[in-house]
C-alpha cells in the first residue's frame, strides 16, 4: 500500500480534529493552564502590543489568538484560521463570552492561504505547523502576508522522547499493534521534532534571524493516571484515532496499561505529564 496523498492526508486530519472538538471544549481549562507558559512566550517574541495586526494560524479551540486579542486592544485586529471549523466554533463561543470584537475566526486552508501582501505585523503557529502536508507552502503565505520586519513565532513538539505527555500513550501502543514509521517530512505530531528541519524550512520560506528556544512545560497536571486517560483521550486525535482501531479486549487491556504507566510517573499528590516544545522566532 503505498502513502496516502496530501489531499487524504489532509482529510484525515481533519476527521481527526473535527472529532476531537468537543473534547477540547471540555478540557479548555486544563489545556490554557498547561500552554500558558507558550502562548505567552510565542506573543512575547512576535512583538505583539497593542494596535497590532495578527494572523493566527492553525487557532484551533483559539490560542493564542484569544490571548493576543486581550493585548492588542480595541485599535488592533486578531485574525484566527484553521482547517476545522468544529475547532473554530469553540473558539468563537470563547471570544464570544470574553466580549472581543477584535478577533475574527476563519475556516480556512493554511497551506493556501492568501491574504494582501504586508497585512499584518505578527504571525503565531501553535502546535499547527507539523500536521500540515505541505509546511512550506503555509509560510510562503505567512512570510507573503506580513508586513516587511514582521514577526513570525511558532511552536512545534520535541522528540517523543522528551514529549511524556503523548509518549506514554504511544509507547504502551506499540504492544497492540504495528504502527508503520511515516516516511520522512510526513505530517505528525513530531514531524518537526528535529530543530535543525524546523530552522531550515524557515529560512527556505524567506525568513531571517531565526532563533529556537527549548520550553519544558506540565502539558497536563492532574490527579492520578486514570485522570489523565480521560484528559488526553479527549485530546489527542490522531493517537486515537489508531485506538480506535483495536478491539473491545484489546482495548480495555490497553487503557489499564497506560494508566499503569502514566500513575508510575506520579510525584506526590500529582501528576504532571511534561511536554519539551521548540519556541521558533524569525523576522520577515
């Protein structure tokens, strides 16, 4: 069988996205509380102040577009796409309740993206960027609509083996099934895990004074093992989507041993599922 297409790849995510929405919707508090660190870093390093003009891509459930918004005040403008509308209708009820009329959220391609040249004085990709089939063409766009001295700040995952957080959910599937390597620059969650890729696409893109900056973050801080399943089966889709795939038996078996795996993990009263993410900033 060979590699699917970038069109089904595409598709595929956006299944998997799509399903998970209410999910994230459900777990909004706990995934702002464990980004936070993040999303402040990402705004920090694009400049935003107030008056500013942004293009969140990939906003999903809407960070950190909402967040921006909140600093850019009344005389700037946050624009917010993503391939999945289920995701941006989250946001929107977000933006909604926080009364923002500054944010806008569009259901929109990020690899064909084509906004007016020099639009925007900022743009952010959190966690968005690995799952795209075609990466450059997305910051083609982002490099063509920012305004020259524009910033760009980005996030994308580390290794696996720095990434517990999905790590043990991965790990312990390995014992179920076969999960094919992807070829290499397929999209996935670790697809930029290499920063030397990461900087390269950028500077390829048209990008310049390119720096990466290492976070480590509690991606998920809960009770025990057991909270963490129910957390993360609401979050990560395309993992899922695989789990999805085993049988009743096989399925029971394999929840009991990643709750088995995450509880060793426990420190204390808590468990905190740590996450290792590669900060990106570059000039336009």
């Amino acid at each position: 069988m060979g590699y699917p297409e970038k069109s089904e790849l595409k598709q595929r995510e956006r299944n998997n996205w799509a399903s998970a929405a209410e999910g994230w919707r459900r777990r909004d508090e706990l995934l702002q509380k464990g980004a936070a660190p993040v999303t402040l870093r990402m705004l920090e390093l694009a400049g935003i102040c107030p008056g500013a003009q942004l293009l969140d891509i990939a906003s999903g459930t809407g960070e950190p577009a909402i967040s921006a918004a909140h600093i850019i005040g009344e005389t700037g403008k946050v624009i917010g796409t993503d391939l999945v509308d289920e995701m941006l209708a989250v946001a929107r009820e977000k933006a909604t309740k926080a009364n923002l009329e500054n944010i806008e959220f569009r259901c929109l391609d990020a690899e064909t993206l084509n906004f007016a040249a020099g639009s925007f004085d900022a743009v952010t990709i959190r966690w968005g960027l690995m799952f795209m089939p075609d990466p450059q063409a997305c910051l083609i766009a982002a490099h063509k609509a920012l305004k020259p001295g524009g910033r760009i700040s980005l996030a994308c995952w580390a290794a696996i083996v720095k990434n517990p957080f999905v790590g043990v959910l991965m790990e312990t599937l390995h014992n179920y099934m076969v999960i094919p390597t992807p070829p290499k620059d397929s999209p996935g969650i670790f697809a930029f895990a290499d920063p030397g890729y990461l900087k390269g696409i950028l500077a390829s893109t048209g990008f310049r004074n390119i720096t990466i900056e290492e976070m480590v973050i509690d991606v998920i801080e809960v009770d025990d093992g057991r909270a963490y399943w129910e957390a993360i089966s609401d979050l990560a889709a395309p993992v899922m989507a695989l789990v999805r795939q085993l049988d009743k038996t096989a399925r029971i078996d394999y929840i009991a041993d990643v709750i088995k795996a995450a509880d060793a993990l426990k420190q204390g009263h808590t468990l905190r599922m740590k996450g290792t993410t590669w900060v990106a900033s570059a000039d336009a």
